[in-house]
C-alpha cells in the first residue's frame, strides 16, 4: 500500500513539473504555410514575424508588407492567399462538424486576399463571412479574389 502511494505521489510530482501545451497552442485555428517577404503576426500585444509553421488564433491580425504574401491553412482546409500591403483580421472561426457547428469571419482592412473554401464554405456557406470597410460578402461560390482600399 505504501510503495503504491509512494508512486502515485512521484508520478503526480513528475506530472506537475512536465511541460505543459499552453491554451494558446491548444486554440489554433490555423497554421501559416509559407511567407515571402515581410509580414507580421500582431497577437493581443505582442507582434510576431510570420513564417512557416506559425499557428494562428482567433482574434490574430496580419499584416503582410508592401513586397509580401503569405498562404494560410485554415484546420478545415480553408486556403486563404494574402496579397502584398493585405491587413486582414481572423474574427471567428468555428469548426465542429460533429456538432454540426460553423463559422469563419474574417475583416479585410486593406490590400488583397484569394479566398478558397474548405469544409465550412462547403458545407455551410452561410456561415462564412469576409468584410471590408465597404463591403460584406457571403461566400457561395468556392474560390474568389477580395480587395479593399
């Protein structure tokens, strides 16, 4: 009885001081997949460089340089293309098809975006929406190009 205990108080040490995957790993509904050029990640306060493999979260603005362009995949295999001088905002993002539960917005401030739908534009379209300073579009085709001035 005692060694049982014993262990199970050592393996609840070794457990407390193992590395722990923070929230904000945990919460990613995307992952960059290449960038060319300058183009940074702003996250609450902290400004990021954007590279391969950098996840994003909701609420995540990107802002691509005058020269740059970055390929986003979304875990509902989204694609979207950011075009040079593009600053655009991961407002929602929502992928729970067991539940049956949908949703992407995204505000598009400036520059240019190509949009091509995953999962959710698929089976959802409504639930899709990309805004700009003049415009809403709700997505019913598959694939198309956003700007804003």
């Amino acid at each position: 009885m005692k060694t049982t205990l014993f262990a199970l108080a050592l393996l609840g040490l070794q457990l407390l001081g193992s590395p722990q995957v923070t929230a904000a790993e945990e919460e990613h509904v995307a992952l960059i997949k290449s960038v060319s050029g300058s183009v940074k990640v702003l996250r609450q306060t902290a400004s990021l460089d954007a590279q391969a493999g950098t996840t994003l979260q909701v609420a995540d603005r990107l802002q691509a340089g005058p020269d740059a362009t970055a390929a986003i995949v979304f875990l509902d295999g989204t694609l979207l293309t950011l075009g040079n001088g593009a600053d655009v905002q991961l407002r929602d993002y929502l992928f729970e098809p067991k539940s049956s539960r949908y949703g992407f917005s995204l505000y598009l401030t400036k520059g240019s975006a190509i949009y091509s739908s995953g999962k959710i534009g698929k089976v959802a379209p409504d639930t899709v929406k990309i805004e700009t300073p003049t415009a809403t579009i709700g997505v019913r085709g598959t694939r198309f190009l956003v700007q804003a001035q």
